[in-house]
C-alpha cells in the first residue's frame, strides 16, 4: 500500500537499488540479477502477492542489527532445529514476509 516506505526500506536494509517509478507510485528495485516491483493499489484492497522471498546475506548477526536500526520494532524469528539451512523470518515494514540465511536454500 505504500511502494515508497516498502522502497525505502529495501534500499536501506539490502542494498537494493531504484530503478524507476512509475507516474501511479510504484517503485522498481533491482540487485542487478533480481527485479523487484513494489506496486501501488488502484483503490481496491492491496492483492495479495508473493508468499514470502529471501535473501541469502553474509553474515546474520550484521544482517539482524542493520534490519533493527531500520526499523527498530521488526520481529526476527529465529529458525526451528529442524531447519538445516538457518533461515530466519521476518516481516517488512507493511507485514510482507521473508527470510534471511547465511547458507542459502536449495536450487
């Protein structure tokens, strides 16, 4: 519902960079291999997107405190013993779920 804050933090906490906005509001980030489009409601209820996404990061812990300086209040769940690839949850700033892991998930 609001592209500009979602871009905002993306921006900050992975480094992500703008590559346009479009003239309705929506913001297009990119890393140089992935695109991501954060799309700004017509007036309907906000459609539900992605399930979740993650982004493999080289170190947890720097990864963590970087996220809680950003938004101080975001919820980091850590991975169940079960999870052989330590894949952390959390959400972003409008509730849109995803993963951190140092190990990265299976291809």
């Amino acid at each position: 519902d609001n592209p500009e804050r979602e871009a905002s933090f993306y921006v900050r906490a992975f480094d992500l960079k703008e590559v346009r906005r479009s003239s309705s509001g929506s913001v297009f980030l990119s890393d140089g291999y992935i695109n991501v489009a954060l799309l700004k409601s017509k007036g309907e209820p906000a459609a539900k997107g992605l399930h979740h996404f993650g982004f493999q990061v080289e170190n947890i812990d720097s990864t963590q405190e970087r996220l809680r300086q950003i938004e101080p209040d975001i919820e980091i769940v850590p991975p169940h013993d079960s999870v052989t690839f330590a894949e952390y949850k959390l959400k972003d700033p409008d509730g849109n779920p995803f993963d951190i892991s140092e190990k990265g998930w299976a291809v």
